[in-house]
C-alpha cells in the first residue's frame, strides 16, 4: 500500500492566506497513516510513505501487470491528479476505482455529480 504525499497540499492555498493543508489537518493526517500502518501489520501489509506527485511517484512503482487501486475524489484538483496518473502510468497497468467517504452514496443523490 503506498500513500503519496503530495508537496502541493503545503503550498498556499488560492482561497486565502493559508496553506492547503494546516497544522490540524496534517496532524490529522498523521495519525491516520499511523493507524493505517497498524492496521496493515495486523494482515501482514505494510504502508508505503512516497513524498511526491502520485502523476510521478506512482508510474515509477507500477509496472505493466499491476493493479492500481484507489478511492475516487469528488474535488476538481483531486480528479485532477487522477486524470494526471492516469495518462502517466504504463501501458498495461489495470486501474480499477471505487467511491466512499461520503454522508450519501452518489448513486442515491438524484443527480449526476458531473
């Protein structure tokens, strides 16, 4: 399991005089990659940290005949960078998506998010 640290969540953010990602969240952050790693242990896995851009970290990792498998975002510049990994990555590698982290499944909103 590899999780990118992406250098973009720690530049400023164009909504404010703030960085993207704050204190709070990168604490947050922090602890959840900890648990995870935990987690991971516990069924014989283990959590991968890479600091870069996953459109870079990731086509290096994956060879053809590898699964990429992630949770899809619902933010512009999130799907962005999956745009952006996907037209990196190698020819042959299968890229399978799924959904979560929501209060409500997309399927049941009665709109099409797009």
């Amino acid at each position: 399991v590899v999780y990118c640290i992406d250098p973009r969540h720690c530049v400023k953010s164009s909504w404010g005089d703030h960085r993207r990602c704050g204190v709070h969240r990168s604490e947050l952050i922090a602890e959840s990659l900890e648990a995870l790693d935990q987690s991971l242990a516990k069924i014989g896995s283990k959590l991968h940290l890479a600091f870069g851009r996953p459109e870079e970290v990731l086509p290096r990792l994956l060879a053809p005949g590898s699964v990429l498998l992630y949770q899809a975002e619902d933010t512009h510049d999130e799907q962005q960078v999956e745009e952006a990994v996907h037209a990196a990555l190698p020819h042959g590698v299968d890229v399978r998506r799924h959904f979560g982290q929501a209060l409500r499944h997309r399927e049941d909103l009665g709109f099409d998010l797009k």
